[in-house]
C-alpha cells in the first residue's frame, strides 16, 4: 500500500514536467524584459547637493587669482628661491597661469602651505556636511619617472 501511494505522488508530482511543450530549439525559462541604464542628464548620488548648488551660485568672478576657485586649479610646478620659501605655479580652468605662494588668496580659500611636491589650501566650505566652515584641499605634483 505504501508503495502504491509512493508511486502514485511521484506521478502526480512528474505529471506538470512531462506535459510541458518544448518546441525545437526553445529553451523553457523566465522571459525577462532587457533594460538598460543612462546616467545622461542625471545627477551623481554621492556628490554633496549642498556644494552643488553653492557652486552654481557663484556668480561675477573676482580679479586675477583672487576670482579662481580652488576646484579649478592644476598644479603645474613648485619652486623653491635661494632665501628657501616655495612657490607653485598653477592654471586656472582657462589655462591662464598663476604663481602662488604661501598666503595667497583664492576665491574660496587661501593658500596655507607648500612643500617640493604638493600645495594646501584651506578651503572654506559652508556645507553641513563638514564639522567645521573649512576643509584642506592638497594639490599634488604629478612626478613622472624617466
């Protein structure tokens, strides 16, 4: 008896795979709809909405280096005088060139220091994001090895 009910649930459970058309060349399976992603004309999740916007509020630039904005800055290279004080020639996003040296004033920050391979700037920054109204953004001078 017990054979008999076995049998008969395998059966029954093999019934629905057995009753299944599969054409020539077919395969059975889950039809899914192809999608595919843009992000032109979206925004970046993980930047700072807050910047974002400050940014677009900048309005008239300033003169000379004074109206250059931190972010726009390439640092190009660092020279050091014969009383041993540093300076760094960058571009602004025009490409015009600039020497900086320590105490220099940008539009949103001021240079603070400056060693043979890289620049400082304290940047003041007006996003909730920062514990404090400032961040030190460190411009780095690309060393190519010959």
């Amino acid at each position: 008896m017990r054979k008999a009910l076995i049998m008969t649930m395998v059966l029954f459970l093999t019934l629905p795979i057995l009753s299944q058309d599969v054409g020539a060349g077919e395969e059975p399976g889950i039809q899914r709809e192809k999608y595919d992603y843009n992000p032109m004309g979206k925004r970046d999740p993980f930047r700072d909405l807050l910047s974002l916007k400050e940014k677009r509020k900048r309005g008239k630039k300033g003169e000379g280096i004074r109206g250059v904005y931190t972010d726009e800055l390439v640092l190009v290279g660092i020279a050091k005088d014969s009383r041993g004080h540093y300076y760094a020639q960058v571009l602004d996003s025009h490409n015009f060139p600039y020497i900086i040296k320590v105490g220099t004033k940008l539009a949103d920050g001021e240079v603070v220091k400056i060693t043979p391979n890289e620049v400082v700037i304290k940047q003041a920054t007006k996003s909730p994001v920062f514990l404090k109204p400032y961040k030190y953004v460190v411009l780095k001078l690309n060393m190519e090895e010959e």
